[in-house]
C-alpha cells in the first residue's frame, strides 16, 4: 500500500482540481479523499499534480523493418519519461502490421522490452494499399484493438465500403485519415500567402472537409464504429458536430502540435516542422483548442512519428514527416494550461480518459478500482528542451530549444514507477 499525499489531484472524469490523497492498494487505485490521508507508506507530492497516466493514441514504433528509428524499449523509456502509460500504436512499420503473426511479433517484442502498456492497431487493408481488406475477425482475435491504414487513405469507396461492413459485423473500431489523397498529394503546407511565398506545394484545408465528409457518409451508411485520428481545421468541425448529434458512434483527435503551432513556424524551411496533416492557420488552430474545450475534439495524441537525422536534413519538399513527442507532450500541453485556453482536467480528459474509453481500457481515470496508472508532475516547472536529451532514438522534434513548462517526477504504471523525475 501506498498513500500520495499532499497532491493536486487532477480528475477527469470530475472535470476537478482539489489538493487531497490517493492511497494505491497493488496495481489498483483503493481511494481518494481531501481529509486526512491514512496512515502507511506515504509519497509527499508536496502539492504537485497527480494525474492518471496519458493513454497516447497513435504512437509509430518503427518494429518491424526500421528499428534504428525507434524501438519498443527506446519508446517505452520516453513514454515514462512524459507521463504515458499506454501507447496505442499504429500499424504503419515498414512491414504493415496486417496478419496474425506479425501482431503477435509486435506483441511479443512490446511484451519483452517496453516499460509501459502498449496496445496495437492493425493495419484495415492489406499493405495499407487499399485494395483488400484484412482477416479483421482473426485480427481481433490476435489482440488488434483497433484498424487502420493511418496516412494511406483507401481511394476506393467500395473497398472501404466493405472494410467498415466487416468491422461493423465484428463491433471493430476503425480509426481514419481525414483527407482527400489527390489533393493531399505531394503537398508540404497548408496553401496560403505563406505557402506562396515560400514556393512550397501546397494542399487547401478544404481536402480535410472532403475527407470527413465521405467518411462521415460511409459511417452512416454502415453503422460503424469510428475515429477521426487528427482534426486540423475549423471547417471541419461542424460537420462532426451534426455527426455527434445525429447518434453516429464517431470521435475525433487532434495531434499535440496541430494544438500548438502554425503555418508560420516552418519559417525557413525547418523540417522539424513539416507534419501530415501540414500546420495549418492560427484560426484553425484556435479553433482546434476550443474544439478541445468544448468537448467536441475528443482526444489529444502525440502522433509521435521518429525520423531518422537523413530523412530529415533534405529539402523542405522532400524531407520526410512527422515527429517526435512522446515526452514533449504533456510540457506541449501545458502550454494551454499556462495560457489559460484549458484546464488540467480538460487536458487529462483528452490525453488519458477518452483515448482510454474509446479503446476499450479501464485507465485514464483516478476512481476506486482503476489501475495504479498514474503520472505526477510539476506544471510549472520551467526547462529549456535539448532534443539530444530525448531518450527516443530519434530527435525530430519541433521544440528543440524551447522554453516549456512542466516536469514529470514520476511515473507509475499497474503500481510500479517506471520513471524517476
């Protein structure tokens, strides 16, 4: 048994913030309270932040084929270090995680080297490639939690139309990319005077608002159980609005830096900045904050995406996407707390109890009965981030030499600490 005590205890479910206790019994959480803790093993929180640990959906580790990139142990380290407990990761490897035995070589690798949960998704169609659905039934049954294709958005309507049939039928869930590929494609930013003046291809914000739209369709026409995996643009946001109140079984995400940054940080051409979707407008990200406030936009995610220092020191146009945020997450989100657009309950609503709701998974919450999964951290602490530092392999990440705040001390997972702050 174990007593935190002294702690803000940040309460999603609650939507509250309360100086109290928790007492942890094994790998569960035994009870909370604001009185006078009980007497035993106790943890001086010294009036920092106790949170359920962040259930990040949509984390790419890059086993198999790309291992250098990023493994399960480099990963999994991070992941403790930035307060996520679970990682729910995609099935865009090199090899595509699209059969039975290469879930489970996933599995199993997780299994062996990672310090904290890992969930997976499994890939919807065949090679990602949109031609052919994969075995979902015996996909679920190997332990897929969720199908998707992730930036690879399947072209053909019928197939797609089938896939999601088939899902429905197993009660899958099927996480989607919303964009229409031929205007994504090749495109490096988001069109604007911006994107003119740097001579950059660009794709117009409306290529997002076509994809959901037919997605949103074929949700309707096959009952499905649906994820939008990153929402970018205030135009989409009311067509997910009347899908919510038409009784659609749809949620949406949004990635930590479509929160965070804009357009206007590529500057000159840093590829740490070059994401998919690209940064999008101030407006567009003002709204995706409301979005969060409100309720609507469901989850926050890292969409953490390792790149090597080769894929990206190219040309803008060429350099590969993405990047790394499994730690800079929660100091990311932060910046919202500290800017006073969310409260901490909000953010831990988003980062830890829906993704942990949407997949199915009893954490994310700090009620009696949840597991011990829990990060404490100091909001206010003030650092200046060093990529070089990041324990990912990879060092891609857009806030290299930033002024962030907040520190995790520690990191518990099923009651064990997996990470010393």
């Amino acid at each position: 048994m174990t007593i935190f005590t002294n702690a803000r205890l940040i309460n999603p479910e609650t939507l509250t913030d309360d100086l109290g206790w928790l007492r942890m019994e094994g790998n569960v959480i035994a009870e909370t309270g604001t009185g006078t803790p009980p007497r035993g093993e106790s943890i001086d929180c010294g009036g920092k932040c106790l949170a359920p640990g962040i259930v990040d959906l949509g984390v790419k580790v890059s086993e198999p084929g790309e291992r250098h990139k990023e493994s399960f142990a480099s990963a999994g380290r991070a992941a403790a270090a930035g307060g996520v407990t679970t990682m729910i990761t995609r099935p865009d490897t090199q090899s595509a995680i699209d059969t039975p035995e290469v879930l489970e070589f996933v599995r199993r690798r997780a299994a062996e080297d990672a310090i904290v949960k890992v969930k997976h998704m499994a890939a919807l169609t065949k090679g990602r490639a949109g031609r052919e659905m994969v075995e979902i039934g015996f996909m679920l049954d190997a332990g897929a939690v969720a199908f998707t294709d992730c930036d690879h958005v399947v072209e053909d309507t019928k197939v797609l139309q089938r896939a999601l049939t088939y899902a429905r039928s197993c009660g899958a869930l099927v996480i989607g990319h919303p964009q229409d590929p031929g205007l994504s494609k090749g495109a490096a930013v988001t069109s604007g005077k911006f994107a003119t003046l740097r001579g950059l291809p660009a794709v117009s914000p409306m290529a997002e608002r076509m994809g959901l739209d037919r997605d949103l369709a074929l949700i309707e026409m096959t009952g499905v159980r649906y994820h939008f995996d990153q929402l970018t643009t205030a135009r989409a946001l009311p067509a997910l609005d009347r899908a919510k109140h038409n009784g659609f079984d749809v949620t949406a995400g949004v990635s930590i830096h479509h929160l965070t940054l804009n357009d206007l940080d590529v500057g000159d051409y840093r590829t740490f900045f070059k994401v998919k979707p690209p940064l999008r407008s101030e407006d567009d990200r003002l709204a995706m904050v409301e979005g969060v406030a409100s309720g609507l936009i469901d989850v926050i995610s890292s969409m953490h995406t390792p790149q090597d220092e080769e894929s990206k020191r190219l040309p803008f146009e060429e350099a590969a996407s993405g990047a790394v945020a499994l730690e800079t997450l929660l100091p990311a989100a932060l910046r919202l707390y500290h800017s006073g657009q969310l409260g901490l309950p909000q953010l831990f609503r988003a980062m830890a109890l829906n993704p942990a709701h949407r997949m199915g998974l009893a954490s994310g919450r700090l009620s009696e009965g949840a597991p011990a999964d829990l990060v404490l951290f100091d909001a206010d602490a003030p650092f200046v981030l060093d990529r070089f530092k990041l324990r990912s392999k990879s060092k891609n990440t857009p806030f290299d030499g930033a002024r962030m705040q907040g520190k995790v001390i520690g990191t518990w997972v099923d009651g064990l600490r997996v990470f010393e702050g």
